[in-house]
C-alpha cells in the first residue's frame, strides 16, 4: 500500500523539519554580530559558546527549507496531477506575491538599523538605485534570508527531473556531482568577475542549476519513502545518524577555524561538503523516523515555519540596535537575541495569520484578488 494512503501522523516528520529550519534560520542569524560576521572584535575564547551554538543551527541551512518545498510540491501532485504549466502557474503566484511585499517592505525598513549603525546615507542611496532594485527583484537582495524564493523559484523550474528521481530514487545521488561543480566552478566565477556587475547574477545562475542536486534528492527520499509502507529498516536510520556524526566533526574543525581567526571559513573544503550534505543527511534521518510517534503539536507548529522565516529580522534588526551601545559577550548578546526574536516573531506570525487580508504574505490564507482566486483556492485546500 502506498504510504500516501497511510495516517496523517506519517507527516509530522515533515512537518518536524520544516519547524526546525524556520526556527535554525533565527538561531544561524542571531549568532553573528550586527554586520553579519563571527564576532571579530570578541576574544577566541568569547566567540567558542556562540560559534558552537551556530554549529548546531547550521545543519538545517536553506538548503533544508528548498528541498522541503520541493518534497511538498511532489506529494501534492499524487493528489492532484497536474500539467506543467498548471504547477509553474500556481507556484509563481503563491510564491511571487509574499516575495514582492516583502521585498517592497524591508527596503524602507533597513533604514532604520542602517541610520543607527551609521549608513543610512548609503541605504538611502542604495534603495534609490534602479539596478540595486533589479537585484532586490531578481535575486533577493533586499534582505540577507529573502533569496530564498527566487531560488525556489528557479529550482521548480526543473520539476519533472524530480519526479524522474522520485520513480528511480538513484538519481538523487546527483546531488553530489552537483555539489561538486558548484565548488570547481564557484571560485573560478569570482576570481574571473570580482568587479563585474554580472558576478551575482552569475553565482545565482550556477546556485540554482547545481541545487537541482537537492531537487533531485527530496524526489529520491518521497520515492523511497513511498515504497516503505512497511517501514524502514534500523541500520538504515544508525548508518544514516553516523553520516550526520562524521560530516558534524568537519563542521566543528570548520567552526575552531573561525573561532581562532573571527572570519568565516571558505576555503576548508571538508568543511563546504559537511555543510551542504548536511541538510540530505537530516532529510533522510527524518524519513526513517516518520513511523514514529510524533507530538501533533508540531503540525501545528509547522505552519507558521515560512512566515518566522520571512518575519524574523524585523525583529532581530531592533535586537541589535538595542545592543549596539551595551557592552555584552557575544554569547550574552545571542542570548537576547533568541529570548526576543524567538517569542516576538512568533507571536506577530499568529496575529498576521488571524488577518485574512495578511495571512498571505505569510503562505497562510487566500491570495489578493488580483490573482485568479478559483484556481489558487482550489489548491489551497488540496495543499492543507
């Protein structure tokens, strides 16, 4: 029997991972200072607790969030097929919408921590630039996590190549030639376009096409898992667990690395994989879970995962502008941080999914009028 036909409870699992990844991008954003890097004023010894910290919260990574996106795209369409055009369509709409306000709102907002760090001029002078609003609308620039969807975007472009893997689960082992031509090819993009205009457009280019990898990934792991009505064996989950342990052990070299330098890594290549493959490894750890009895609070829960991730530097901006003139360890200020922006993004999440006129910008709730509401609506609840 198809584990489509299965309980509901055989979900939780992902919804278990999309909470984590909305919740490991608050925790990978708070444990960096005000300018986005590992503490480089701080003594060695005062960036170990908060570099080991983002140790953790880094194995979920974006990469985690797309192939979730991708694994849920594949599942609804066993419930409902539909044509290509058909999906590109829905998908544009249910994504490009929430992009553009938030898009259009963090630019002025940015303003704010850039007067108080003292570049509200330059803000002002980037967020009056033409081109700089080609790169807010293409790339995702407008703010450090809103590349998110124009990569989703991008990479659901090529799904038919993921239901391929998901009928032939071997194909997703193309996540490492991916991978790996996006590591030969990504330094020779920025040693040769450094100064060009051309380079993030070139890198987002090669990001996109090489995270077909992971596409083809979620396709394997929904295949797999749908021949598993039987449930999986053990040795699958403890082999799987002693990847994660060996690849975690890259992560911590990589980790004492930047402690001792206070800049971040990019040339340890052990370091690069364990990142990347990371996000695979929990993918199929929570797999082999599934059958497992999970609290049902986290479907709950897991809702309002895309919003806390769009929502969250709203509220870490006011964070860091309130420690910008208090002497504080790093690992005291990340802990501020967390106690504020954890509970005070989660509450505004839940008020704007109580405003029906809101609730979309958030992934929750129907579309503005401007959109064709039969065909959006109808998906919205085959998709709850």
């Amino acid at each position: 029997m198809s584990s489509f036909a299965t309980t509901s409870e055989r979900h939780i699992w992902i919804d278990a991972l999309r909470l984590f990844a909305g919740l490991s991008m608050v925790g990978l954003h708070a444990t960096a200072d005000a300018a986005g890097q590992p503490y480089p004023d701080a003594a060695p010894s005062d960036r170990i607790a908060p570099l080991l910290l983002r140790s953790i919260f880094y194995v979920a990574r974006t990469e985690l969030f797309l192939m979730i996106s991708i694994l849920l795209l594949l599942m609804s369409l066993h419930r409902v097929p539909r044509t290509y055009r058909q999906v590109i369509k829905f998908q544009v709409g249910r994504l490009l919408a929430p992009f553009l306000f938030w898009t259009v709102f963090y630019a002025p907002y940015g303003l704010m921590k850039a007067g108080q760090f003292g570049y509200g001029s330059a803000e002002i002078d980037r967020i009056s630039d033409l081109g700089v609003w080609a790169k807010f609308l293409l790339l995702g620039d407008v703010k450090y996590h809103m590349h998110f969807i124009p990569t989703l975007l991008g990479l659901i472009v090529f799904f038919p190549l993921y239901r391929m893997s998901e009928k032939q689960p071997l194909w997703g082992l193309a996540v490492v030639p991916c991978l790996l031509l996006k590591h030969l090819l990504e330094g020779a993009i920025y040693s040769q376009f450094w100064h060009s205009d051309a380079l993030p457009y070139l890198i987002r280019i090669l990001k996109v096409t090489t995270y077909i990898g992971y596409g083809m990934a979620a396709g394997a792991v929904l295949g797999i898992w749908n021949m598993s009505a039987r449930g999986l064996p053990k040795s699958l989950f403890f082999f799987v667990l002693a990847c994660g342990v060996f690849l975690f052990a890259f992560k911590l070299i990589s980790t004492a690395k930047v402690i001792q330098s206070g800049t971040w890594e990019y040339t340890y290549v052990p370091g690069y994989w364990a990142d990347l493959l990371m996000p695979v490894v929990l993918l199929i750890g929570a797999m082999c879970l599934a059958d497992k009895l999970w609290p049902e609070w986290i479907s709950r829960a897991a809702k309002y995962s895309f919003g806390i991730y769009l929502c969250h530097p709203i509220f870490l901006d006011l964070a860091e502008i309130a420690l910008q003139t208090v002497e504080a360890s790093p690992m005291l200020q990340v802990i501020f941080e967390l106690a504020w922006v954890v509970p005070t993004t989660a509450l505004f999440v839940f008020c704007i999914s109580r405003i029906p006129v809101l609730a979309w910008t958030i992934g929750l709730g129907p579309l503005p009028q401007i959109l064709p509401q039969r065909t959006i609506q109808t998906h919205l609840k085959q998709e709850k």
